[in-house]
C-alpha cells in the first residue's frame, strides 16, 4: 500500500464507499482497497489506545501491510505518525473521536427527537415538528387544504404536498426556466423526491394523490408551445408515472424512434415506412416506486442511471450518441420537463447518500411520508381548484430556442450569490458537501410554490417558504442518515458477537482435540517399556491426528494434571508416566 499518511480525517461519504467496499468483499479487509482499509484505520487512530475497538480488523490490516513493505520499524512508525495527525485534527475540528465528519470537515453534530423536560433546553430535528407544520402548512388557503385533505385521506401531509409542487412544476411548460444568478446557465425546475418512510408506510399512497387538487391550465399558455406536444402526449399523461429500465431509456421517454409513413407523392402515393425520431412527450413523471428496482438499476456495472438522472433535473440534454443509428436517442436541453420520486426505506438510502461525490443526493429533496398526527376523524372535501398561471408567449433566447423566465426579486438574488461566494472561499456556514445544490433546490421549490399559488414570479414570500421546505428535507435526510449510522453500529455489534461466538467455538474445538490428544498419549503409553521421547509420540500416530497435531500442547497437559513426568536428558527430554515410575 501507498505510505500511511494522514491526509484528512475521513467524511461521511468516504465511509459509505468504504463500507461498501468491505461489505462487497465478504467483510474481509484482506480484500479490500488500501484506500478502503486506511479510511476505517484512520477512525480508529483519532481514539486513545485503550479506547480502541478494532473489531472489524482495518488497522491490523495496515499494519500487516505496512510491514510487509517497509518492514515492522518503518511501519510502527507509519502509523505513529497518523496517530498523531488524526488526533490533533479531531482535537482542532471538535466532536466526537472515532467518528466520520461532515463532507466539508466540519464536526458532525448527531441531532436527535428529543422530549424537552422542564427548563431544560433541547436541540429538535423532528421533521414534523408543530412549528415547521404551522409556517409551511399556514402559509396560505392552498397549503391549509392540501394538510387537511391529506389527514382526511390517511396521506402524509408532507409527501402530499411536495407532489402537488412537483405535479405544478410538471405542468409548467417547458420553455420556463429560472435565470442564471451564478453561473452562465439558465437552470430548470426539474426536480427528484426522495419519499422516506417504512414499509408500509404510505409511500405508494402518496404518489396516487388523492385527489386533493385539481389542476386547471391556462388555454392561452398551452397555445403555440403545447405542453400536449407529442404523438403521446395528452393532459391526463402528463400526471401519470412512468418507469425506466436504464439511464438511457429517461430520454426516450420524450423521443424515441418510431416508424413513419412519408408524405403522399405528388401522385399520391406513400412510400415504405422508415424509423425515425419523432417527439412523445414534453413532460414526464419518472417514478421508482420500488426501492429495490431503484437500487438494482444503479448498482449495475456501467449504469448510467446516476448522471442521467442529474442531467435530467438540470434540464440538460439527454441521451447517447452511439455509433448504431438504430439505438441513438437524445433529446436537446431545456426542451422538456419533468419529475422523478423514488420511494426509500431509511435504512435503503445508503446506496443514494453514496453517490455524493456525483452529485446526486445533493439534488435530492428528501420528504417523508409519515404523519405522526394523523387522525381518522378528517372529512373529505371536493378537490380544490388550481388555476395555473398564464406564461405568455415564449421568446427566442439567445440559442433562438423559446424561453420564459421566472422573475425572481433582487433580495433573493443577492442572497444566492453571497451564499455562493462563502462557498467559493469555504467559509464557515458555507453550502457545501450535501448542500452544494441546496439553494438552487430551494429556488426550484419556491418557483413551485409560485405557480401553485398562480403567481409567476419568486419574491421574499415564496422563498421563505421553500426554506421551510428546505429544513424539512434537511431533518428528513439527517434522520435517514442517523438510521444508516445505527444500522451500521449495529451490524458492526452482531458482527463482533458472531466472532466472540466464533472465537469461542474454536477454542472449545482445540480443547476438545488437545483433550482427545492427551488421552490418545496415554493409552498409547500404557503399552510401552519406559519413557518416550516426543519424536517416537510423534511417529506413532498418524499424518494430520490430534497426538501430532496437538502433541506438545496435550504433553503440557498431561504434566499440569499430574498423569505423565518430563525427564530431562543432555540431548532429549523424555516422558513417562507417573503411575509406573519408570526412569
């Protein structure tokens, strides 16, 4: 292996990849990459000796290594190196030793649901705590609807409610785009949802629903540049889900080859048909209801799955340009719309947060679909109407591609680029790690709202709304990683029982032989004249038996109980047995 230098202390994402190197190797470090196996030594390393728990074996897998390649000095002294590094940076960084940090270095603070007892004060990260409920679901006649619909209904109020802003987003055309405050690039509204819960627990019902609001699109919007655009396409379409077996397959969702029937002749007469590219559909709802499809679709060896997915809520253009015509498929950037939800058990959504070095749990809204207040007493209410907004006519961009913009005030304006400077210096309190794309996922939710609302523009109203959103998906997916870190401390307890048990096993086994060994040599002793030499036991017995397996333990033995004596000789020690006296 490389040096063992110390450069960093590990984050939560290098823990999830390195775990998940260990996993897939049979849990064997002997298998594992050195880079894996030095992540979970350098965790052991931040901790005092006697507080060690080695139990998984990393860092006697580095040492084995270490000496293997520079010999047991240069490597005691390897590791004494990155001993002292590690703890003096968790010393400077603070938080608990032994643990990951966050992907930005930070200490890691462990938020949990607590009961506050009188006068004491208490850190809340419950995601559906009642003052997070009161700001996002009193904001307005809408919200208050969508919570009360969604009780009466047995749907969590929150997974129902990022679903009515999904579904808003959906309906807006595709030609609407939010401006470029950093960067030089327009972004879309395209958004993924992670819908947390147990089994069992509502997931399913969420995307169906309900039947909460009914949408109404302006007809004047849908002139020109239909959000009907497609062979396929049609209002009722637009809100149902589809499914994807690949990366590749989301851009075929809005283009896919079809046979064509030219045009009549002048004759009038058609030719054979020919497959080609036609447009399907402007707008689509890709929905993964099943974590484990999910999970099996991304896992895949060269799974595009991932950066199609990211490419897919940047608006960005889709697809692959393969040498065959007959498999090409793509479909140009900002030419269409869309959504994705993927239903996720806590302890499920490692394999997501592992991606963090793509990307892709940093565009992820996280939801959960529970409702700890839910109540049977609700009563069912017609759908509410929305009318969506009226966008106008689209203009040429500066591509001579249509596009509307999504006005959006100075204040937030300001806000985005001064959080984006504290990032670029990394300042304390900056967006990054898992919050890299947090503003702009902010922006996405607040367009949302806008248009739920029938409004057009993102003023200091929406946008203080959406960070309400926004800190629900934060305590949502702190919880989800607070499961996998349970899960995993776990594993690691039951898998450090399985080898104490293990252990245990084989040191009764090797007791049970080394006993069967000591009475083997003694009844073979009975029937010889005078003492024996360890060689002549060795020779009676056969190749691979415990008497010379186990021969020199099961001597010891012997001596310890008092059944055989040792006589030593200048040249070879003899043994006899006690009983016979025999020199």
């Amino acid at each position: 292996m490389n040096v063992f230098t110390f450069t960093g202390l590990p984050t939560e994402s290098d823990a999830t990849k390195a775990y998940r190197e260990y996993d897939r190797n049979g849990q064997d470090w002997t298998e594992c990459s050195d880079w894996a196996v030095g992540k979970f030594a350098s965790v052991e390393l931040q901790l005092s000796p006697g507080d060690r728990f080695d139990k998984f074996g990393a860092l006697e897998e580095v040492r084995r290594r270490l000496v293997k390649m520079v010999g047991p000095a240069a490597a005691a002294e390897a590791i004494r190196d990155h001993e002292k590094a590690a703890q003096a940076a968790r010393a400077e960084v603070g938080g608990r030793p032994g643990t990951w940090v966050n992907d930005d270095g930070t200490a890691h603070v462990y938020k949990r649901k607590v009961k506050a007892k009188a006068g004491d004060e208490a850190t809340v990260a419950d995601p559906h705590e009642d003052a997070l409920m009161e700001r996002v679901f009193g904001y307005s006649e809408v919200t208050r609807h969508v919570l009360d619909q969604a009780r009466a209904r047995q749907i969590g109020p929150w997974a129902a409610l990022f679903l009515a802003l999904g579904q808003a987003a959906l309906l807006t055309p595709w030609w609407v785009r939010l401006p470029a405050i950093v960067g030089g690039r327009p972004a879309s509204l395209n958004t993924i949802t992670a819908l947390v819960g147990l089994s069992g627990g509502g997931k399913s019902n969420s995307t169906g629903g309900g039947g909460i609001l009914r949408w109404e699109v302006d007809p004047l919007t849908l002139e020109g540049a239909s959000l009907h655009e497609g062979e396929d396409q049609c209002p009722r379409r637009i809100l149902t889900p589809q499914t994807v077996g690949s990366g590749e397959a989301i851009s075929t969702l809005f283009r896919d080859r079809r046979l064509v029937v030219p045009e009549p002749d002048e004759n009038g007469k058609t030719g054979k048909a020919v497959s080609t590219q036609v447009l399907i559909r402007r707008a689509a709802w890709i929905d993964f209801a099943e974590v484990d499809h999910f999970l099996s679709l991304i896992r895949k060896d060269g799974s595009s799955l991932s950066p199609e997915l990211r490419k897919f809520t940047d608006g960005a253009a889709l697809g692959v340009h393969t040498k065959s015509t007959d498999r090409r498929s793509f479909i140009d950037a900002f030419t269409y719309r869309g959504i994705a939800t993927v239903s996720v058990q806590p302890a499920r959504a490692g394999i997501i947060l592992e991606g963090a070095d793509g990307g892709l749990p940093q565009r992820f809204v996280w939801v959960a679909t529970d409702d700890p207040n839910a109540t049977a007493d609700g009563h069912r209410r017609p759908a509410l109407a929305i009318r969506l907004p009226s966008w106008g006519t689209p203009e040429a961009d500066e591509d001579d591609e249509p596009a509307v913009y999504v006005h959006v005030d100075d204040s937030v304006r300001r806000q985005v680029v001064a959080d984006r400077i504290k990032a670029l210096r990394r300042e304390d309190g900056a967006l990054v790690g898992l919050d890299s794309h947090r503003n702009l996922v902010r922006l996405k939710l607040a367009a949302a709202v806008a248009v739920l609302h029938g409004r057009t523009s993102v003023t200091e109203l929406e946008w203080d709304l959406a960070e309400g959103l926004m800190e629900h998906s934060d305590r949502v997916r702190a919880g989800v990683q607070n499961t996998l870190r349970s899960s995993w401390a776990e594993e690691q307890r039951r898998r450090g029982a399985g080898d104490a048990a293990r252990e245990e096993g084989k040191a009764a086994a090797r007791e049970a032989a080394i006993r069967k060994a000591a009475d083997s040599i003694t009844a073979w002793m009975e029937r010889q004249d005078g003492p024996v030499t360890p060689g002549q036991i060795a020779a009676s017995g056969k190749s691979g038996s415990p008497r010379r397996v186990y021969r020199d333990e099961a001597l010891a033995l012997l001596v310890d109980e008092g059944v055989i004596r040792k006589i030593s000789g200048d040249d070879v020690d003899r043994y006899a047995l006690v009983a016979e006296q025999k020199s």
